[in-house]
C-alpha cells in the first residue's frame, strides 16, 4: 500500500508504504529539504521512524535532529541518492 | 542496484575539523589585534593613516577574509555537493594568510614600505589561492543558481582585487603611480562589495533561513537583487577607476536596491519560519545587513561632499558596521553547528546546540561592539581621537567576549567528548 500526501516544490514529496513514512526531498533548493523534514517531524501523526531519499548528505540537519531526541543512520541506497533512516531515540540519550 | 555502502553515496564530506577552525581561531585573534592596534594608534585615525590601514586591513584580510574562507572551504562543498580537491591547498591558504597578515599590518605599523609590499604578496597569494579552490568548487554547479551566482561574483571580484592589491602593494615599495586615489577606491569597493558582499550576501540566502528554519527566499526576488548587487558593483568600479561620478552613484543606487530586495525577501522568509524562538542570535545578523545600504548611504554623501570625512566613515561603516557585524553574528551560530556535526560519536550521539551557545558572552560581544562601531564611526566624522579611543577599547573588550565566546564553545565540546554532558 502506498498513498502520496504531498508533492510540492517546498515540501518535496511524502508517502506512506508498509514500512512507515517517506520523505523524498531530491531536487529542493536548500534549505528547504531541511524544513520539509523538521515539519514533517512535527507531524503528530508521523510515529517513531522517517526514511528520508536526500540527494545530499544532510549534515546540518543533524544538529536539529539531535536536539529534538532524533536519530539517524544513513543506509543502502541507489547510485546519486543518500537515504537516511530517523528514529525517534532515547531524548535523554544525548544527556547520559 | 542499491549501494551496500550507504557512506559511498554521501558526497561532499566534512573537511577535517581543524581546517574551518584554524581560520576561525585565528580570525578571532586578528579580531583582538585589530582593535588593540586602532587603541593604540588612534591619534592618527583620522583619515587613511598607515596605522588606520593596518587596522582596517587586520579586519578585512585577519577577521573578514579568514573567516570567509574557513567557512566557504567546509559549507560550499556540502551545498554544492562537491568535495575539496585538495585539503593540502586549504592548508596552505591558511598559512600564506596568516605570514601575509601579520607582515602586511605590522609593517604599516612600523611604516616599513618594502616589507608591507612583501605582506601584502603572501596574503594576496593566498587570497589567489582562496579563488582557485572556490572556481574548482564551483564549475559544474547547476542547482543553487542565486547561492552559486553571488559565489561567482565573489570568486571574481576576489581575482580582480589580487591584480589591484598587488599593484597597490608594490606601488608602497615603489611608488611608481602617479594617482593611486582611484586604484584605492576601486580595490576597496570591489574588496567590500564584490568579494566580501557578495559571498555574506550569498551565504545569508542559504544561511538565513537554515537557522530560522525557514523555506529559501524566492528565487526571482534573489536574481533580482543578484543582477542589481553586480550592476552596481560594476557600475562603482568603473565610475571609481575612470574617475566618473555619475556611474558610482548609479553603482551606490544598484547596490541599495540590490540589498533591499534580498533584505526584503529574507524577511518575508523569516516570517515564515518554523522556529518562532530565534533567541537573541538573530539581532547582530539583521543590524549588519540593515548597515550595508547605510555604508553605502554615506558613500555618496562622500561623493556630494556632503559632510565632512564621510568618505571614511563610509569605508568605516562598510567594514566594522556592515562586514565585520553580519559576519560574527554568523560565526557565533555556524562554529557551534560545525562542532556539532563534527563531535558525533560511535554510538551516534552528539552535543546539543543549545548547550553549546554560550549566549551572555554572544550579547556582550554585540553590545560592545555596537558601542564600539558609533563611537569611532563619531570620533572618524568629528575627528576626535578620545571618541576613536574609547570605541577601540569596548570594540576591544568586544573581541575578547567574541573570544570567550569561542572558547567556551571548544570547553563545552571537549567536556561532551570526555564526559559525555
């Protein structure tokens, strides 16, 4: 199952599959790939887990992750993309 | 096929972290440099003194230019996703840099002609340096037009100051031009507005909204102001070197224009920005963009002698007012993302923003270095040595919180990596 929410310029486009949420910010100008995924987290209904298709490594959105109790991990992906898995960890693992 | 290797596919690494902030660490100690040296020769601030220019020069090669290159060489590759070529390059930009500085500005101190035309080489060669890796950087970049336009911009400005710079350097040893008034004018508009201006202005595109977390500004709106910021820079170098007023007060008019249209898109952007709370790191980012149509303001009041010594004070408010302001207000937000992203554990954890911004010293430095910025901006109109003294000084004790700033920031990033807090 697989049903598209959004596809904008400023959004990029999400879905939702078997696997959770989606996040394709391919093409965005930065920083908006940024702000796309930081609203999206703040989506009530967006559960523990993201996948993001990036066509860049986001290294400053890491930063803004870490402070919302976000974590991240890049895994697997085709040639030309960065896919990036989220998960919502621990907040205090970052205070231990 | 899928890349099994999920670290392949992430282009545009990181430089290691003692690159960007060796420039930075070092930009902050030109910064204390520069105010202790207009401290201390502030009786012969008035006009361009050597003292003045080895003040003003301590600010635009030892803090703006420093700076610039520390953060263009680690954020243009993550924005345009190309790596640097050559780390060794940076490092030796770095090194030219720092020989060029500190020979160019202590022999204009001393008023020692030969060695500052030597200074002046190093840092020029380091500046052409600079260029190269930001050409490299750039060829090939087809998204990000407005952030990679404006970078053009600056990458040639910066080429064209080395061929003015150079001549100006050995013309100290030489003396061989006849009218070097208009040279200087030239190489110093293209110096602030083209190299500096246009890469502060391109970085804010991207910058701005990154840290408010707002959507980019719209894209017309920024090619708009792009197309004036570079026709007005033209326009005033031409109009400087041909000595024809009308052109660089058809450049001045461009280039308020140019920086009210991308001052006007920002903000419409900032409006919309998913972090209501920016907190107080916004105020000096906005107070140098708002004093760079005001530099360039009494630029032609100059032109219409209007008032007394505004030709200074144009030169003044463009460097300490409009530069040196936007540009600290940045690093005191960008050197502790770097650090951030730089301190990320095998375990994936990394410090806090919040916890790295030491924000009483961030609102000391801009307090005093506002003070700072109209006291001499004062004592320069009605040449009066005590106002350029005591602004140096809190300009001084400024940079020293900018430093503690900066400080604090590396203790509270060791203490995460030794204790985890």
């Amino acid at each position: 199952m697989m049903a598209c929410v959004k596809d904008n310029s400023e959004d990029g486009k999400v879905w939702r599959s078997q696997d959770g949420w989606h996040v394709d910010v391919r093409g965005l100008q930065p920083p908006n790939p940024m702000v796309a995924i930081l609203r999206l987290l703040e989506m009530p209904d967006i559960g523990q887990r993201l996948v993001v298709h990036h066509d860049r490594e986001p290294f400053f959105l890491y930063p803004e992750l870490a402070e919302r109790g976000w974590r991240w991990r890049l895994v697997p992906a085709e040639p030309g993309e960065v896919r990036l898995e989220l998960w919502l960890g621990d907040a205090s693992a970052n205070q231990e | 096929m899928m890349i099994v290797d999920p670290s392949q596919n992430a282009k545009g690494r990181l430089l290691p972290p003692d690159i960007p902030f060796r420039f930075f660490a070092t930009a902050l100690f030109f910064h204390i440099l520069a105010w202790v040296v207009l401290f201390l020769q502030s009786k012969d601030a008035g006009g361009l003194s050597w003292p003045m220019l080895s003040a003003l020069h301590l600010i635009t090669l030892g803090v703006l230019a420093m700076t610039a290159a520390g953060a263009s060489f680690q954020l243009l590759p993550v924005a345009t996703k190309r790596g640097v070529r050559a780390e060794g390059l940076c490092r030796l930009v770095y090194w030219l840099l720092v020989a060029g500085v500190a020979l160019f500005t202590g022999s204009l101190v001393h008023e020692l002609p030969g060695l500052a035309a030597l200074g002046g080489g190093l840092a020029a060669l380091a500046l052409f340096g600079m260029a190269i890796l930001l050409i490299d950087n750039l060829m090939g970049v087809e998204d990000m037009p407005v952030a990679t336009g404006h970078a053009w911009a600056a990458a040639l400005s910066l080429l064209t100051v080395e061929v003015m710079g150079g001549i100006l350097a050995l013309n100290l040893a030489f003396g061989f031009l006849e009218n070097r008034g208009n040279l200087v004018l030239a190489h110093g508009i293209l110096a602030l507005f083209g190299f500096m201006g246009m890469l502060a202005q391109g970085f804010s595109t991207i910058l701005l909204p990154m840290f408010a977390l707002a959507p980019a500004p719209s894209e017309k709106l920024a090619r708009i102001a792009l197309f004036c910021n570079a026709l007005g820079l033209l326009c005033a170098v031409v109009g400087a070197l041909l000595e024809v007023r009308p052109l660089l007060v058809a450049g001045g008019l461009l280039g308020i224009l140019g920086m009210a249209v991308l001052g006007w898109s920002l903000l419409a952007v900032y409006k919309k920005r998913l972090r209501k709370r920016t907190g107080f790191f916004f105020l000096p980012i906005w107070t140098g963009l708002a004093m760079g149509p005001l530099a360039i303001l009494c630029g032609l009041a100059a032109l219409f002698d209007l008032f007394a010594n505004a030709g200074v004070l144009f030169l003044w408010v463009s460097v300490a007012g409009w530069l040196l302001t936007f540009l600290m207000g940045v690093l005191q937000r960008i050197m502790p993302f770097l650090a951030s992203m730089h301190s990320v554990t095998a375990m994936g954890r990394t410090p806090l923003l919040s916890q790295l911004m030491a924000e009483g010293w961030a609102k000391a430095h801009f307090a005093l270095h506002l003070t700072a910025v109209i006291s001499v901006g004062a004592g320069l109109v009605v040449e009066s040595p005590l106002a350029v003294r005591l602004g140096a000084a809190a300009g001084l004790l400024g940079a020293l919180a900018m430093s503690a700033y900066g400080l604090e920031l590396f203790k509270r990033v060791r203490r995460f990596k030794r204790d985890g807090i």
